[in-house]
C-alpha cells in the first residue's frame, strides 16, 4: 500500500505538483495519464524519494523504499559496465544473489557488451530487467512501452500481469492509451498538478475518446489535407 496525502512539488514558482491525495494498494495496477509537463515523472520522482517534496508518502514500512523498483525514461549506466554486470550491481543493492542471469534474460540481450553500447530499447529492456531482478514489492514504470519493439511490449504486458497476480502496487505512465487500458485496474488522468479524473475499465473507452478530443481538437482540420 502506498499512501499520498497533499503531496506538492514546486521548482521555483513553478507548482508541479499541487496537493496530490491517492492511496494505491496492493495487488493492483495504476495507470498514470497526462500532457507532456503534467508532472508524471516528478510525482514518480517523489515517490520513489528522489526528490524532496511537501506532503506524505506512506508505504506499508518506514523504509518501503527499500523494496521500489523504478523503471526511469532514460536510465543512466556507467561507462564500461557490461549488461551482465549492471544486473549483479541491482541485485547486489538488494542484498541478492545474481544467480541464473542467462536463464532469466527473457528480453535476450547481449549481457557481456557494454551497456552504453545498447540502443534506446535494449537499455530500456536492461533496466527493466534489473528492477524485476530486485524482487521490488512497489515497481514504478515510466513510459515502459515507449522505444520497445513489439514483442518486448507482449512480453512486458504479460510480466504486469504477473507482477499483479504476485500481489505487487505498481504505477505505470504511457503515452499509448491501449496499453494501460489492457493492464491497469485504474487510471488517473493528471492535469494542472491534480488527479482531475480516477476511472475503472468500464469508462476507459469515454476516457479515450475524451483524450482524442481535447488533444486532437480542430488540429488536423486545420492542416488543409483535402
């Protein structure tokens, strides 16, 4: 279980974050929509303690914190370190014995290249990797999909799925709508630093068709295609 209360985020006179209250339990799967700027990252930010914020954040232990996984957008890896060996610096962060790496690298990556020399994706699939690795109880994915080929996203979906039936709280943000609506339970659409709408799959096509609407408007009217 994961606790917000009145959470706020400010760099400089810009509020981020205006006073997010939400409770996130176990189990579950939480989809996490917005604009470009909305706040996405920085509300993951806060949660995983990365940064410093007003408000609270509560896990089912003081130090929950110990046992969250966060898949970042762009993940940093140190020069000449090879895919192999920032899998065992993950776990070994844990307290976990790397054991079985070639067996579990179910994303087939060259795990004995340097990891600088993976494409977007494959250090995408890499740090993913390394966060399910940890045995996280809290896993957070920003933008999990994006950059991934489409059988590394079947992959992912599935290993949500599982994540769930394992009982974990997760938090997932995408840009691609059909992603969270095949493995969130709930989605909550941020705008202006505010959860402004919370909706269960039964209102996730009117959700949708909202979003299409408000992003699309008179847009492509407006280009004269005809």
């Amino acid at each position: 279980m994961i606790e917000l209360k009145a959470l706020k985020k400010s760099y400089g006179n810009n509020e981020v974050l205006k006073g997010i209250t939400a409770d996130f339990a176990p189990g579950k799967v939480y989809g996490i929509i917005g604009e470009n700027g909305a706040g996405k990252t920085t509300l993951f930010r806060c949660l995983a303690g990365l940064i410093v914020h007003e408000g609270t954040v509560k896990g089912a232990t003081p130090d929950f914190r110990h046992t969250l996984g966060f898949l970042q957008t762009n993940n940093y890896f140190f020069p000449r370190m090879t895919g192999r060996e920032y899998l065992r610096l993950l776990c070994q962060a844990r307290h976990i014995s790397p054991e079985k790496l070639d067996e579990r690298n179910v994303f087939e990556l060259p795990l004995d290249d340097y990891a600088e020399s993976y494409s977007t994706g494959m250090q995408k699939k890499l740090a993913l990797l390394g966060v399910l690795l940890q045995h996280n109880d809290v896993i957070i994915l920003d933008e999990p999909f994006n950059g991934v080929d489409i059988q590394s996203n079947i992959v992912i979906t599935e290993i949500i799925h599982e994540l769930k039936r394992l009982g974990k709280t997760m938090l997932i943000s995408s840009h691609i709508f059909s992603t969270l609506s095949a493995t969130c339970d709930e989605i909550h659409l941020l705008r202006e630093g505010l959860f402004i709408r919370s909706v269960t799959p039964a209102d996730y096509p009117e959700l949708e068709r909202e979003m299409i609407d408000v992003t699309v408007g008179d847009r492509v009217g407006r280009l004269g295609l005809g």
